[in-house]
C-alpha cells in the first residue's frame, strides 16, 4: 500500500452498538506494501530496532539504546507457509495500551504502606504515571504505521486499569490524555504535595530529601524540584487515530481489589486522614488476606481503624470520589472527550441504559471486535463474567460467524478465578477463564484474545486461536503492543505483533524535569524500582511475533 495514502480512507466512522448492529469499517482490505517484514521507517520507532538496555551490572542502573528484539515465528497452530509475504493482504492493524494506571499519588485511599510486606505494592515512579503515558500516545502518533505490513494503524485499544484508584479525577485525566488537551496530575492543596514521597519516612524514595530511604540505599538519586515538576500542567496531543476502552478491575474497584459496598472506602477517598505507614507485621496481614481474597476489604478497614490515630491530615478532595459504571459510561460518551472518536469510545447509549461494558465494534470488514468486562463487582483483583455476559458473547459470535473475531479484555484467562457474586446479581453464577477459553473454542472464527492485567509480555496458543497478553506501562518495560492482522490467502492468517516504547529517550538526565525528561525518568525509575518483578518482558516468542493461525 502507498504509505502516503490517506488514513481517512480506513478510520471507523462510528461504532457498533451492544448489541451488535449498524456496523461501520475501520480498515477495509488493502494490499501489503512489501512482500516481507523488513526494515523500515516504523520498525525503526520499534522494539524491532531499538530497546532500552541498563549500563553497569548493580546498584541504580542508567539506561541507555540497546538492540532490538527480533521476529519470532510461531507455529503451533499452523504451518508457515512458502511465500505467503507475496500473496498476504491486511485486514487490520491497530495499538494496544493495556495497565496505564494513571494515577493519584496523593489519594487517602491508597495503600502504599503495604510495602513494609511486600516491596511491590508502591512503586518510586509511581507520580509520573501522566507523563508516561503521554509520552506513548506521542509514539504511535509518530509512529502511524504497522511496521511489519506498513498499513496505517487503524486504532487504539486499551485494555483496562486505564486508571489506578477508581476516582473520578484520575478519569478526567485519562479522558484528556487520550483525547488531547490540557490537565494537571495533582489533588489535596495546589501549593503542596501531599504523598508518601514528601513524608520524610524511609520506607519511601524521598526524592527532595537527605534521608537515607529505601531507595536511596539502592543508589536512587536526590532530585531538588522532582514532586513540583511531577503535579504540573501536563500538555497531551490525544491521539491522532481513534481509540477503544476496555475496563479493568483499578477502573471499576477501590485499589483495584474491594467492592464498593458500604462508604468507608468512598469516605476514605474524599476525606482528609492519609495513613501513611503500619507496622510491618500488621501490612503482612493486610497483604496476605488482600492476595488470598478480601473482596470487601474487611481486613485493610480493620487495619486502618485500629492504626488511625498514625493517619495524617491531609487536604480533602471531592475530585478523587468513586466512579459508578453509569459515570464510567457517561464520561466516555461526553463530547469533551470525544477525540478523534467514535462516539463513547466503544461505549453507546445502550451500555449507559443498561450498565453494561461489554460491547462489540466493527474493525474491518470481515473483522469484529468484542471488548468484555472481566471485573468481578464483588471484589478481589482477580477477574470472572457472569451468565449473562457469557451468554451474550455466545450471541456476537453467532451473529458474526462469517466474521473474524478478535476479543478483548483486561484480564487474561489465567488471572480469571474470582467467582465472588456481582452485589447487583447477586443469584448469577459467575465464570472463570478456563469456561471463556470453552466458549471460544466453540467458536471457530476467533482468531486472537488481547489482554492484559498481568504486566507480563506471554502469548499462549489455545485450539484454534492465540491469547495475547501484554506487559503494563507503569512496570518495566513500559510498552504497548501494535497488532496486525493479515490474509495469507493459503487457508491461513498471521498475526503480527510489535512491541512499542513511549516516545522518551532512553538516556535519562536529572537535571531536565520538562515532560520528556519526566517520560523518560519514569522508565529508568522503574527498571530500578527495588520490588519490580522479573522476566514482565517475557520470553521471545512473546515479544515481536508472526503468530500462525488457520482461518476457519
């Protein structure tokens, strides 16, 4: 295809309904403008080319260019055929972002003193979420092509904990992000910060302190003016292609683990006590129920309640109150934040009527996509559907069996074994990720399910089709995924898939606290961050792949 042909040509003019009609193309049918994966003007702002690589083997690891990852072909689920490049067509190319976790680092109801237990569950770069996920939408605006076929990138999808505490605020800033504009990371008193990392304890970075905190021991550096620089005016372009929503359970969930009922957590959201710390064998505690399954909470308001003359006053916000699916829904569908579109951003009049998530959208002709709602409404971080979603997908993908289908979530299969009740439906059983995978397989059009929730890079090949599963971009590597579907027009389809750094350079340097200098600190913080998991990268063949699959 002429690269210079306009993408106007191939953009969703408007979405399809939850129940699956009035259906419009996002990217018809064109012909490959090479005949082979090979080097060019996209694969060059890619994975393919470049990825960031750490100097020094200890201590606090500055980053710097390193090479790229190469293609893997995979073929479990089908032979790669000769010359298939000569003969292949695209369907489809678009972006997947997945786990931005914009988030409020000021917020009362977050537990960061959970890392007394379990270094993890508070992260040094956490207050340059905004920056970062700026930074990659910069990217794939720059980027505009898929750089394995060359066609021009169609959309954006993101797949969930969008945001990070279920408040209306980190919303609003998601919405703008995405959608372009103006808006400031920053809740409490507008002349203070008031987070753990101005709190002088060492179990967190202090960044504008001499003490000798966690992080610092590990080598972070002392940054005068880092917390005024990280709570002011962001600037984003909004993306220049339209762009999906998918929920995750940090979208719809206080701290993306307990249900909503009762107000404490709504209270603790908008109040004016921060509890800052706990003893470490109280946090254990609290860490161990909250992984083994505390949909409600009960043990971290036990917590709270019994260490709250430790909390500190903080500046109260309304801004920072609990998000209901009927306002997640809403936002989405206001014409302040419609972008490039569509309309609602997948979401239409229909979810806002019934509360629903899930809904079904025309990619391309001959290609639909489904974006499922996983998060289980009775708590705990791990995802499940109902009768009725299930029952409803069944449905989609009937009517659409002529249709390739492509399915997306935020959690993966594996991550899907909370079947608490949803409090609204209480009588309706719930489903785990192995009776998703049933249905699927049942289906013998879909070709891929794209998720994420695990902030891990793993493709995994089911009967007939391939799970993808992308890393985050709030832990190292910090990456979004482009994805492209061709016709090989020999009984089978390839899925490509590119893995895709934000914009920020991979050299930091302490003294540029601009935005870009900010993007690119928050990826070398995080390459550093003292609990960050190993191998969220994955293995090769999870990375920048052609994944075989033949079309039914």
């Amino acid at each position: 295809m002429d690269p210079a042909l306009s993408r106007r040509a191939f953009l969703l003019t408007s979405g399809m309904t939850a129940s699956g009609v009035a259906l419009d193309i996002a990217l018809s049918s064109v012909p490959a403008a090479s005949s082979a994966v090979t080097p060019s003007t996209a694969a060059l702002m890619t994975t393919v080319h470049t990825v960031a690589r750490p100097r020094g083997a200890s201590g606090y690891r500055r980053l710097s260019d390193g090479p790229g990852w190469r293609r893997v072909t995979r073929t479990e689920l089908a032979a790669a055929k000769k010359d298939r490049a000569d003969r292949r067509t695209v369907l489809a190319c678009f972006v997947q972002f997945t786990d931005l976790h914009i988030t409020d680092v000021q917020s009362p109801q977050r537990y960061e003193f959970l890392r007394a237990a379990d270094m993890g569950s508070w992260r040094p770069q956490e207050a340059l979420t905004a920056v970062g996920a700026v930074s990659l939408i910069e990217q794939v605006n720059a980027l505009r092509y898929g750089p394995a076929t060359r066609a021009p990138i169609g959309f954006v999808m993101t797949t969930g904990d969008n945001t990070d505490n279920n408040s209306r605020i980190e919303l609003e800033w998601f919405l703008t992000a995405m959608s372009g504009g103006r808006f400031t990371p920053d809740t409490g008193d507008p002349g203070a910060y008031e987070g753990v990392q101005g709190s002088g304890l060492g179990l967190y970075w202090q960044p504008e302190s001499g003490v000798r905190d966690i992080d610092k021991r590990a080598g972070f550096p002392r940054l005068e003016g880092f917390l005024e620089a990280a709570v002011r005016e962001v600037s984003s372009p909004g993306l220049a292609m339209p762009w999906y929503s998918t929920i995750g359970n940090h979208d719809q969930l206080f701290g993306g683990a307990f249900s909503s009922a009762g107000g404490f957590f709504a209270d603790l959201a908008t109040g004016s006590r921060k509890l800052f710390d706990l003893p470490a064998s109280e946090a254990g505690a609290v860490y161990r129920a909250l992984r083994h399954g505390d949909p409600t909470g009960a043990r971290f308001r036990a917590a709270w309640q019994h260490y709250r003359r430790r909390a500190r006053t903080v500046t109260a916000d309304e801004r920072r109150a609990p998000v209901s699916p009927h306002a997640y829904i809403a936002a989405h569908l206001d014409p302040a934040y419609a972008g490039p579109g569509p309309a609602g951003h997948g979401y239409t009049r229909d979810n806002l009527d019934s509360g629903r998530l899930d809904y079904a959208f025309r990619i391309a002709d001959g290609v639909v996509g489904i974006s499922l709602d996983t998060t289980d409404r009775g708590g705990d971080y791990r995802g499940s559907v109902g009768t009725r979603q299930l029952a409803w997908l069944e449905r989609t993908l009937k009517t659409h069996a002529d249709d390739i289908g492509l399915i997306f979530s935020h959690h993966p299969s594996w991550a899907m074994t909370n079947l608490v009740p949803d409090p609204a439906r209480p009588d309706e059983k719930r489903h785990g990720g192995q009776e998703l995978l049933a249905v699927l397989r049942k289906h013998r059009n879909v070709a891929a399910w794209i998720n994420g929730h695990s902030h891990l890079n793993r493709i995994v090949p089911h009967d007939g089709f391939w799970e993808i599963s992308t890393a985050s971009h709030v832990d190292y590597p910090q990456l979004a995924r482009v994805v492209e579907l061709a016709d090989n027009h020999d009984g089978t389809l390839s899925l490509f898939t590119t893995l895709v750094e934000s914009a920020a350079p991979h050299r930091t340097d302490f003294t540029d606290l601009s935005q870009s200098g900010l993007a690119a600190l928050y990826r070398e913080l995080s390459f550093n961050s003292p609990g960050l998991r190993s191998g969220l990268a994955g293995l090769p063949g999870d990375r920048n792949t052609e994944l075989l699959v033949k079309k039914r």
